[in-house]
C-alpha cells in the first residue's frame, strides 16, 4: 500500500452512519407532550370523578346521622346538618349544608372552583332527602334531567 493510499480518509458506507434528524427529534417530542397532555386530561377527570364519590358518601353518612337522631327521639334536630367528618378531605372542592326540620331534611353538596368545572357532567349541586331521593338543588336547570342526576349519583 502507498503512502498515499495510506494518508487518504477512509469512506465509510452511508449505512454505517445513523443518527436522528433534529425534524425526527421534534416530531417525537411532539407527539410525546400530546400524549401526556391526553393522559393529563384524563387524570384530571378522573380525580374529579372521585371526589364526587366521596361527597356522595359525606352525603350519606350526614343522612345516617339525621336518621340515627329521628330513630332515637323521633325527629330530626333543627337546624343546620351535622357536619360530616370526611368534610375536612373534601373542603376546598365541596361546601356541605342544607336545612334540617323536624319531620325532614334536604343536605346539599356544592362543587367548588375547579371540582365544578373540572366534573362537567356532574358539576352539579348534589341533593338528598329524607325519602331517600337523590337530586340536584332547585334552580339548577342544567343538571335537573333524570338521566343526569342517575349519572351524577
């Protein structure tokens, strides 16, 4: 071999060499951040859908409460419910109230801030009674369809 041939650079076969383009690069970040901005999406809903939950369950144990009272002096106590002990977990997404007499209650669970727009099928005002029924506060028009109310509970 000659001095030249030795001094020359080597070609090397273009299927040696690989590497990602920097378009190549942008379109997998692109499609990395709409997949996380999908799955952020669903968490989000997701998380609102179980707060929900536990609001209908502080819903219930107010109302086990009220009944609990009723059974033992046959009337509910006037006034405001009692407020259930889940109520510290869930108070910056949902107020609880409602109004108590002697022969009947009406307890109501109200979304708040993000939880009503977050939980937009049901981000509702959450109502139960003393029969037992389940529904959404007078005046709320939007969510006062059976089927709603059936999907919100």
């Amino acid at each position: 071999m000659s001095l030249l041939q030795r001094l020359r650079p080597r070609k090397h076969a273009a299927s040696d060499q690989r590497a990602f383009t920097l378009i190549e690069m942008l379109v997998a970040l692109a499609i990395v951040g709409i997949l996380g901005a999908v799955a952020l999406a669903s968490y989000d809903a997701s998380v609102a859908r179980s707060r929900r939950a536990a609001a209908v369950t502080c819903l219930g144990e107010q109302a086990v409460a009220l009944e609990h009272s009723f059974g033992t002096s046959l009337s509910y106590p006037v006034g405001s419910p009692p407020t259930p002990s889940c109520n510290t977990e869930l108070a910056t997404h949902y107020r609880f109230g409602g109004s108590v007499s002697l022969q009947a209650y009406q307890l109501t669970a109200t979304p708040l801030g993000r939880q009503a727009s977050a939980d937009s099928p049901c981000g509702c005002v959450l109502t139960l009674d003393q029969t037992g029924r389940k529904g959404t506060a007078a005046g709320d028009a939007a969510c006062a369809a059976d089927a709603r109310v059936a999907a919100c509970w």
